[in-house]
C-alpha cells in the first residue's frame, strides 16, 4: 500500500477554521478563574457553563426551551450511544430498530452489546417509515419490541439526507402506537449548507422517553471528545445510573464553553462555509468524471457523500487499485447493519485540502474504470435499490 493521498476515509472537520488562537485565550482565561474546580471530579452532567452553552446552543436551533441540568457532557456523542444502549437493554439478545445503513462505530457498539439489530431501508427523506411500520408489525407478532429506534434523521450518516419533518412525525406517531423510545442521533447538527433545518425528535416531542445525542465533533473538531445526552426523567436517571466514570474532562468543556460564550453560530459560520466549498468540489469531480458510471448524493449538510457503484465494479479489485494509488474511502459493508457487501462507496471531504480534492476524484475515477468488467453507461438512476 502507498503512502495515502487522498484520504476520503474518517469524517473531520476542516483543519483551516480550527480556532486555535481563540481557544488558546479561552485556555489562559479557564486556568485563571476555574483552576479550582479542576481538582474536583466534574460528576454525571459535567462543566455547568458547557451545559448552559449546548442548552443555548440547542434552543436557538430547535425554538425550544432545554434545560442544563438535563443534559450529560459525555466523551464525545460515541459515549452517548453507549451509554443510551446500555440503559435501555433488558437482556443480551435484545432487538433494536436502525437504518440499513448506518454509522459503523454504533453497529459495533450494538454488536458489542449483543443486540440483535434490525435495518430499516432508506430512501432520499431517510428512514423509510413504510417499512419502519411493517416491520414494527411483524416483530410485534412475534413478540419482540423493539427496546428503541436509532435514526441519524439530519446528515444521516453514510448518505448525508435529512428527514423531513412529516416523516418524522410519523416515527414519532409509530414510536407511540408501540411505546418505543427514540435514541436521535443528531452528530452533525449544524453542519449545513442550505435548505430548511428541520426539527429535532425532542422539539416535535415532549415524550420523556425519547433521547437527543449530540456532539462538539463535526462543528468544531473531533480530538475534543465533547458531546452531550439530552433526556428527561426518568430517563435522564436511568442513563447516569450507568456512569461510573465520574464524569467528562472538565478542562475541555470549560475552554469551549468560554469560546462559545457568545453562541455557536459565527464559528459555525466559518466552518460551515469552507466544509461547503469543498463539498462542491468534491461534487463538481464526481460529475465531470463519473457521470456515466456512478450516482451519488448532494448532501445538504454533514460530511459525507454515498456513491453507488455499477454492478460490474470488483469491489476488493477498486479497493486494492485505490490504495495503491493513495486514496482511501470507506466500504459500503462497514455501513451495512449486517456487514453486507453492497456496492457503495462513502466519501468524507471535509479534512482534504482543495488540491487534493481536485487531484483526488479523477484517480478514484480511473479506478473504478479499471475495476469494472464493461464500459457500459449504468444500469440504474436511483442511489437506492
Ligand atoms: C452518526 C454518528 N454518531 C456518533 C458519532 C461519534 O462522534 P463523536 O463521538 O466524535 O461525537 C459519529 C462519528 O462519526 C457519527 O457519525
């Protein structure tokens, strides 16, 4: 394997908008008027200003009052998705509803837990809630409730789509009929690019049962391991029973909430504008090279795009060919919650630089050539079978 390029693989935010100059001084101001508080252990709901900044932070998005003292700093939003999962199971074995595809750091997490898990078919709006409804029926007939449902409804992860509020209405209205709580995943919030923002979950339902996950990730940057769990009582309870950790690096969430303490938005701004940039780019290349071939989605925020391939591209042949050449992108399988082989390709671009962008896109292009058995111009028009 040569020395990789093009590394379309992990999803990070951009390098050039990291702030570190202004969290250097946030960093001094902290260690002036907090040092104190460092000796202590920070507890279950962590940094008290971090907490009003997210509450802020969230109410300015979602038009809602959130109170601090119901969310939860966690180690980034992955800690989150733990923790949710371990509250929320019965027994080993349990079922739990996800996308088809989905993030593959929560399918393992899921796997880890033994949860047995069942994948909902996705479309342009996300979740498809026809099916969401059949298979509800069935595992209802079969005695197996479902312990939650897990959607990325905003920049889904891999295909970068967002629900639409009538959708998730009706997840809402079926999460009901059923008494299953909802664990939304929203990492990229904030992310976007254009088009509506549509309502979180939480901000259509006032239901205590359902869970918000979120995280500083993808607005801000990943090394920071800063997310946060919203969630009422009981709830809220049940999932800091299963803290033993005494809580989330207080030193980090004190230097971002004094960053933020003027709100999010102009950061975001900044960030949101450059991760844009690039994801024309990044479009723009795979339209000029692989129009012919391939489909693929024009995400509305988030940082990731879901390639189809034809059906005659050798998968191992693309992935050797790619990695000999420097570029690397992640395995439609390891988004599948089966780990089946499909022939997708995602690609993040939010960490590469402009050239490599541009110098990038035409490499994997002439690998996918290589690797297909025809020259014939696809076979489909659709992202989805
Ligand atoms: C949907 C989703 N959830 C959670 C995470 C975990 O992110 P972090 O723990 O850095 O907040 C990711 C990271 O890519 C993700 O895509």
């Amino acid at each position: 394997m040569s020395e990789i390029r093009y590394d379309f693989g992990g999803g990070r935010s951009d390098p050039g908008t990291f702030p570190a100059e202004a969290l250097k001084a946030a960093a001094i101001k902290v260690f002036d008027e907090q040092w104190r508080q460092m000796n202590d252990y920070p507890g279950g709901l962590g940094h008290a200003g971090m907490r009003a900044a997210m509450a802020q932070r969230e109410s300015d998005r979602e038009s809602v009052a959130v109170d601090p003292d119901h969310l939860i700093l966690t180690n980034g939003s992955m800690q989150g998705v733990t923790l949710t999962a371990e509250a929320l199971q019965d027994n080993p074995g349990d079922t739990v509803i996800v996308e088809e595809f989905s993030y593959p750091g929560t399918l393992g997490a899921y796997r880890s837990l033994k949860y047995d898990m069942v994948g909902i078919r996705l479309d342009e709006g996300g979740m498809r809630m026809d099916h969401l409804a059949s298979e509800l029926e069935r595992l209802e007939a079969e005695g197996r409730r479902p312990r939650f449902i897990y959607p990325i409804s905003t920049y889904q992860n891999p295909t970068g789509f967002v629900m639409p509020r009538d959708r998730r209405l009706e997840m809402i209205e079926l999460a009901r009929r059923y008494d299953i709580p909802i664990v939304e995943d929203n990492c990229y919030a904030d992310v976007h690019y254009e088009g509506p923002v549509e309502p979180a979950i939480y901000a259509l339902d006032d239901d205590p049962r359902h869970i918000y996950l979120c995280s500083l990730s993808k607005i801000l940057a990943p090394g920071l391991r800063l997310g946060y769990i919203l969630a009422r009582p009981p709830m809220l309870g049940k999932i800091l029973a299963r803290r033993h950790d005494a809580g989330s690096n207080f030193l980090a969430a004190a230097i971002v909430a004094e960053f933020y303490r003027d709100g999010i938005w102009s950061h975001a701004g900044v960030a949101n504008a450059a991760l844009k940039t690039k994801r024309d780019l990044t479009t723009a290349g795979l339209k000029q090279e692989l129009e012919d071939v391939c489909v693929w989605s024009n995400p509305v925020g988030g940082l990731f795009i879901w390639v189809r391939l034809p059906d005659d591209v050798d998968r191992s042949k693309l992935r050797t060919l790619t990695l000999e050449r420097g570029f690397n992108y992640l395995v439609g399988s390891s988004f599948h919650y089966r780990g089946k082989d499909v022939p997708y390709i995602r690609l993040a671009f939010g960490h590469l630089t402009h050239e490599q962008i541009s110098e990038g896109i035409p490499v994997l292009a002439r690998c996918i050539r290589e690797a297909r058995t025809s020259n014939e111009p696809r076979g489909f028009d659709s992202l989805f079978m």
